[in-house]
C-alpha cells in the first residue's frame, strides 16, 4: 500500500527549519519529500527547467531551493522554477538533504545500505519518508509522531534479517524481523519506545546503529 506521507527521514523536517535561515545566492533544485502522485515518487530531484504536473485531488510537498517546504496541491502544470520562484539556494540545506537522498542517513556506502535519488522518470528510492518509520540505516537523532505505531524500515528487500533493539538506558531488548519482499516491520511490541529514548538497532552483518528518539506532539506544517 502506497504511504503518501512517505517523508524518512525523521529527522528531515525539523532540521530544515533549523538551518533554512542560512542562504547562498544561486538557483538550486526542488526535492519531492511526499507525494500522492504515481509518476512522482519521493526522492525526484526537479532542475529549474523541470516541469511539474499534479493532478486534482493529488498533491506533492517539496523542499524548495531556500530550505523551506511548499505542497502544491493539484491541478498544476508548472516548471520546478516557477515553485522557487527565485529565492536563494541554501547550500548547506542543500548538500546536507542531496547526502541524506544517497545514503539514507548511513554512514557506510554500501549496497546493502544505500538508497538513491532520483529525477522523473528514474529509480524511486527504497526507504519512504515518514513520520513513524525508523530507517535502519540512519545513525543519530530521529523525529517520530508521539502516539503513531512506529517501523523500523529497510533499503533492500531481497533476504529476510532480524534485528535486535536494545533500550541503552535499560538494557532491555526485543527481537523482530522482516520477510523476504518486506520493507518495514513494527516496532517491537515488547519494547515500548520512550521519548528521548536511545536505543542500539542490531543487524547481523550489518553496521550497529544507535538512534535517539524525539517525540512530536504536533508534525511540522508548511512554512
């Protein structure tokens, strides 16, 4: 089932705001962060010539050149330019979100740890943006909605692995797994998450990651 709120990373929207105050003077791309559209999938890059199409009733929400979010909501034809509509690029924002597109927030570039960004018309990336998903691959703080069912999502789904989640504070630990074809699991039962809580995200054969929960009452909105 499609997630049209498909947004990673976690941690996306609030850095945003956080650094969108620091700009640069140049034209830069548009990034799609969720989409109800088929054609455009979260993770399409948009040069300034590109052009947008959102039918009605669909919509997309876009990090613009500046930091800030936009959704625009259908009908629309326009080109990625009319969007930034000459605001100035924040290339640390910038680099920070193209960086976070490749790898998925990992620190190693693997194969088995890696997701790409796309253009129209590429290769969507593996791992959805959202606010309740946890991506295995990502290593420090993650913003999650206080009260969602929370997953823990993966890059690849080609072999089934089990995954160890160890609360650092209590020592306590759970057990869960995805199926060949899965790219997300629930949050396991038996280990509630807490707010600010870190926890040790265990993979055979993969990196160890260490994440730091914080707990959202209210997700951001557009700027």
């Amino acid at each position: 089932m499609r997630d049209v709120r498909s947004r990673a990373w976690a941690v996306l929207a609030v850095a945003l705001m956080l650094l969108a105050s620091d700009g640069a003077q140049a034209q830069g791309e548009v990034y799609v962060i969720e989409s109800s559209v088929p054609s455009i999938s979260v993770g399409t890059g948009l040069a300034p010539a590109d052009r947008l199409s959102v039918p009605a009733g669909d919509y997309v929400r876009v990090v613009l050149p500046s930091g800030k979010t936009q959704t625009i909501k259908g009908p629309f034809q326009g080109a990625a330019s009319d969007l930034a509509n000459g605001q100035a690029t924040n290339d640390g924002v910038m680099a920070w979100l193209r960086t976070l597109l490749e790898t998925g927030g990992s620190t190693q570039r693997t194969s088995g740890a890696t997701r790409s960004m796309r253009r129209a018309g590429g290769v969507a990336p593996q791992v959805a943006f959202s606010w309740t998903a946890i991506p295995v691959t990502w290593e420090g703080d993650i913003c999650v909605q206080r009260g969602a069912a929370l997953a823990l999502a993966r890059p690849s789904t080609a072999r089934p692995e089990q995954v160890t989640v160890v609360d650092a504070a209590s020592k306590a630990q759970a057990q869960t797994g995805w199926a060949v074809g899965q790219n997300t699991v629930p949050w396991p039962a038996a280990l509630p998450p807490r707010p600010e809580g870190i926890y040790l995200l265990m993979i055979p054969d993969r990196a160890r990651r260490q994440v730091k929960l914080h707990m959202l009452d209210r997700l951001p909105g557009d700027d």
